[in-house]
C-alpha cells in the first residue's frame, strides 16, 4: 500500500476500479478474476504501457494470487454474512493500480533546462 498523491489520482483511480467492478458483474466475473485476467504476466516482460512507461520486471498475477491466499478470499461470503447477522458490514476490495515511485520518476522523466 501507499498513500496516494497528486491532483486527482484518487479520483480517477476510484473511478477506474469502480468500471472493472461494473465490466465484471456485466460480463459474469468477479471483479477479482477480471483484474486477475488482465494483469501483466512475467513472461510478458518487458511490457510497453500505452502511456510512457515500461514494466521491465514483477510477478502480478503471483502477488495478487498471495493477496488472495493471505486474505481468505474464498472465505469472503461466509464472513460477509456473519458480520450481516451482527447487523455489521464487511467489504472485500482488489484494486491493481500501479504508480510509480517519485525516486524513479526523478530519474526517468529529464528536467528541462532552466
């Protein structure tokens, strides 16, 4: 997790996560296995964003597949429904945003001249 920064980020990325969510529930999957389907596997590496960065390395589909284990997901209903008989509510969300840390972007992106 990191804290989100900048104008707008939130925003757009609740906006994003909340259209996989709809797309999902249009086309019969959970929202979790729509992200699952669509996450960058290794053996893609390098990928090209269609924006101005390069994924050059990571394992998503594992470590969103370790969030999964780690969290209980399959127990999700189950727990959901206990906590609606405790007139409680539980939520489960899997959002997949990716930025990019300030550090490399300082690197990546030349200062134009003064």
């Amino acid at each position: 997790m990191a804290p989100y920064r900048g104008a707008g980020r939130p925003e757009a990325t609740y906006t994003i996560e909340r259209l996989i969510d709809i797309a999902a529930r249009d086309i019969g999957l959970s929202p979790f296995e729509l992200r699952r389907r669509n996450l960058v596997a290794p053996s893609a590496m390098p990928w090209q964003t269609g924006f101005t960065f390069r994924y050059d390395c990571g394992d998503f589909p594992g470590n969103m597949e370790i969030a999964r284990e780690l969290s209980a997901f399959d127990a999700f209903e189950a727990r959901r429904a206990e906590a609606a008989a405790r007139g409680s509510c539980e939520a489960l969300a899997s959002p997949t945003p990716s930025k990019w840390p300030a550090a490399l972007l300082a690197t990546a992106v030349p200062t134009p001249p003064m």
